[in-house]
C-alpha cells in the first residue's frame, strides 16, 4: 500500500510503501502524481521503503511503465530503505531517470528528507 505522507507540498510528494504493492495501490497513487506534475512540473520524490515487501507482476510493471512514461518528470528522487534490492532499484531508476535518483540506507531518513526539500 501506498500512503501520502503530510510533509507533501506542492512539487514535494512523500509516500511510504509497505507491504506488497498492488494495481491498484498504483491506480489510486498514479492519478496523484500525474495531477502534481500538471501543476508544479517536475517533481521532488521522497519514497519510504522500509516496510516494502516487494511488488506483484502487475504492479511491478505499472512501477516500470510510470517510470519511462515521466522519465523526464522528477527533478529528485530520494528511495528510502534497509534492503540491497532497493538500493539496486534506486540505480536502475537512476539509469532510466533524466532526474537525480538517490538510495538512503534507513539510518539517513532525515539526510534524504533535507535532500528533498532543500535545493
């Protein structure tokens, strides 16, 4: 599930993700995101992913395919998380991104939420 955290603010989004995400734990967040780059351009993502589990087939390719549709839409992206796997799907993020895409390890949860709300 994803939920919208209440430090989102115009162009700044932070979600937490946790357990597995499904369609449609992406269809309720997608039209957000979408919304927010029609009004602010591109945004500033903070994603927390310590308690992610892991993703469905379907919900993983809905990840992917948002990716590549609004490469060019992120200015930042600070993914937030414990595991190896999340830090490799930072850099693959990173590499699919025309934006900055960074891994924190858990312990740097307030370096990479400064990361995001400063310039």
């Amino acid at each position: 599930m994803f939920k919208v955290l209440p430090e989102s603010k115009g162009r700044r989004l932070y979600v937490r993700a946790s357990g597995t995400l499904t369609d449609d734990d992406y269809k309720e967040l997608m039209p957000r995101m979408e919304k927010a780059i029609d009004e602010f351009g591109r945004l500033r993502l903070f994603v927390d992913m310590q308690d992610l589990e892991g993703w469905e087939i379907k919900a993983a390719f809905d990840d992917f395919a948002f990716g590549l549709k609004h490469w060019n839409d992120f200015e930042r992206v600070a993914m937030v998380g414990n595991q190896r796997w999340e830090e490799i799907s930072a850099k693959v993020f990173d590499a699919l991104s025309a934006g900055e895409v960074r891994f924190f390890d858990a312990a740097h949860r307030d370096t990479a939420h400064d990361w995001i709300k400063h310039a």
